[in-house]
C-alpha cells in the first residue's frame, strides 16, 4: 500500500541550501507540499521569492508560494543592540569575478510563475488551521513567518505534527562567533518557535558540517542527468568556490543545511547523533544575540523542548540526494 503523504509547509529564504532543500521536498514525492513561505534572510524578501519561483516552476510544480516578512520582528528596533559585530559577510570579489554562498537569481530559467496574494503568515495560519491532517513545518530561515503566525495564534500548534527547523548552533556559530544565521537575525521569533510547545527537531551547524558535501559529490549530483540534480551540483560547487575563497573551507566539506533538515524529515537514519535537549535563545543583545543555548544539566528542572541533531551522515544524505534528485526534467530538457 502507498504511503500516505504528510502535509507540509517549508519556510525558507532561498538562497543556495533552501534551493536544494525545496527540490528535495517536492521531489521526494513523500510530501504534499501545501504552500511555500518565503521570508527575508539570505536576500531580500523579494529575492527569495522569485527563486522559489525559479524552482517550483523547473519542476513544473503546480505549489503556491507566499511571500513573506520583508524584516525581522522587533531586532532592528534596538539600536546597537549587535554593534559590536563585524557585518556578516557571504559574497566576496576576486580578481573580477563575484563569489557568493546565495546567488541573487538562480542559474536556471527565470521565473514565469507568480507569487501568491495571501501574506505568508495569512497563509500559515489559513492552511494549518483549515488541513484535516496535521500538517509538518520545515523552517530553513530566519523564523519571522512562523513566529508570527504563532503569536498571532497560539493554538495553530495543535494541528502541526512537528516543526523540523534548520537553526542555532551549539557552540559554534556563522553569523557571529556563537550564533547561527537564522537564530540570529530574528532570535524573537526563534524564541517563539521553541516555546510553542510543538514537537520539534533542530538540525544545527553542529549536524550540518558534520555531513558537508564536496566536489565529488557534486559532480556525482550533476551526473544524475537532471535539472535538479544539475542545479543542485552547481550549487554545491558554487559555496564550495565562495567558502574557498572566503578562507571558510574546513575539512568536513560544505555544508547544505537546509537539505540536511528535509532528510532528517524524510528519514531517521541521515542523523547519527541526537538528543532531546531544552533549547533556549539569547535576545538581550550583544555579543551573543540570536545564540542557541543548550542546557546540558539533567536535573529535575530538565524538561526538554526538542531533539537536536548533532551529527549526520554524509554518505546517508548523499544516497537520499541522489534518489530524488534523479526525479523530474532531464538536464536536456530544458
Ligand atoms: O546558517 C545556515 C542557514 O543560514 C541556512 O538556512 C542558510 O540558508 C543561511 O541562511
Ligand atoms: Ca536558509
């Protein structure tokens, strides 16, 4: 018998990681994809959404997409709250030519599809209410959207099943020294998000680099023929090229961290290492803003909040790239 497919909503800022991790999703053909949210984080609001466009109009997926908030919840209303920090950077020049971990359009054909009308948290919290299944939540940005629609309506988390976020670090960071990018530029609506009380599982950096990808990797994704599995390939090598320059470059390959949180979704045995921990976020400014904080005392104040990924496998996750990347237009086709 066909498994049943779960509902799911993915929250991303498209960016070069959410772009695989959207292809993952769509063509692992275990989801209904009910919509895609887009927030601000790697570019612009507008930016992400019209590369979500680009993908799900690649695949010729017929999946609404929202757009989303163009900024952070409260952050920027305290200032100097993280003017101690240098400016987080992902693109560099060299020699002439530009290096960016997240490309400002996709190197497929543009987008001819448009975005939704609805607001992304109008949408959240229409489709969560109104599903007649609990439905799954995958954030890979900045979590404004569904911290937003969460505030609004607290008893949205009695129809989601779980909330599989991409985000926080223990103790290791990118955006800062001990934060995460989308812990850190809305660490309000992280905060949010982990006192929900939905079921949740966290896939930090601390999973992500443990399964990062390299060239081969890259060329064995180019290798599978097709549009996603090129796109994905090309994307790899890309932040390969921008880590490189950028002195970034580390011996466990790039990490695609979006793409690690859907496999995570898809299947238990990509994670090697979890445990269920009480998360919390830093939001009182200052050199440790947007920090995920672990509390690794097991008392009897121990409840946890959520499972955290702490090591992947990389050769799991390239198995479960390749499967579903092999799906959908040939490379030829378009
Ligand atoms: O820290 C990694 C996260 O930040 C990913 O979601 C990536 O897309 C970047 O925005
Ligand atoms: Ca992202």
């Amino acid at each position: 018998m066909e498994e049943k497919k779960r509902k799911l909503i993915l929250d991303v800022d498209t960016g070069s990681d959410d772009a695989v991790a959207v292809l993952l999703s769509i063509l692992s053909g275990r989801f209904d994809v009910l919509g895609i949210t887009v927030s601000w984080g790697n570019s612009d609001v507008e930016t992400c959404v019209n590369n979500t466009l680009q993908i799900v109009d690649m695949l010729g997926a017929d999946i609404p997409v929202f757009q989303g908030c163009p900024g952070p919840m409260v952050r920027e209303m305290t200032k100097g709250r993280v003017m101690n920090l240098p400016p987080n950077k992902i693109s560099t020049t060299k020699d002439g030519k530009v290096y960016t971990m997240h490309p400002n359009v996709l190197p497929i054909p543009p987008a001819v599809s448009k975005k939704q009308e609805q607001h992304a948290c109008a949408f959240l919290m229409e489709a969560i209410k109104k599903s007649p299944e609990k439905v799954t939540v995958i954030p890979t940005a900045p979590m404004t959207n569904i911290g937003m629609a969460l505030r609004m309506d607290p008893s949205l988390v009695e129809n989601i099943e779980e909330i599989v976020l991409m985000g926080g670090a223990v103790h290791m960071g990118n955006a800062s020294p001990s934060a995460e990018a989308n812990f850190f530029h809305d660490p309000e609506a992280a905060k949010i998000v982990l006192d929900s009380g939905a079921k949740i599982r966290i896939v930090p950096l601390n999973a992500t680099h443990s399964a990062g990808l390299y060239r081969e990797d890259a060329a064995k994704l180019i290798g599978l023929g097709t549009m996603a599995g090129k796109l994905a390939g090309d994307l790899v090598n890309m932040r390969l090229d921008s880590s490189d320059i950028m002195g970034w470059r580390s011996d466990q390959g790039e990490p695609i961290h979006d793409a690690l949180a859907v496999a995570w979704a898809l299947d238990e045995s990509v994670i090697v290492e979890s445990r269920e921990e009480k998360c919390d976020v830093e939001m009182n400014g200052g050199i440790c803003d947007g920090t995920m904080v672990v509390d690794h005392r097991r008392g009897y104040e121990f409840v946890p909040n959520a499972r955290v990924a702490y090591r992947g496998d990389r050769k799991r996750f390239m198995e479960i790239l390749c499967e579903h990347l092999s799906k959908g237009p040939k490379a030829a086709d378009v």
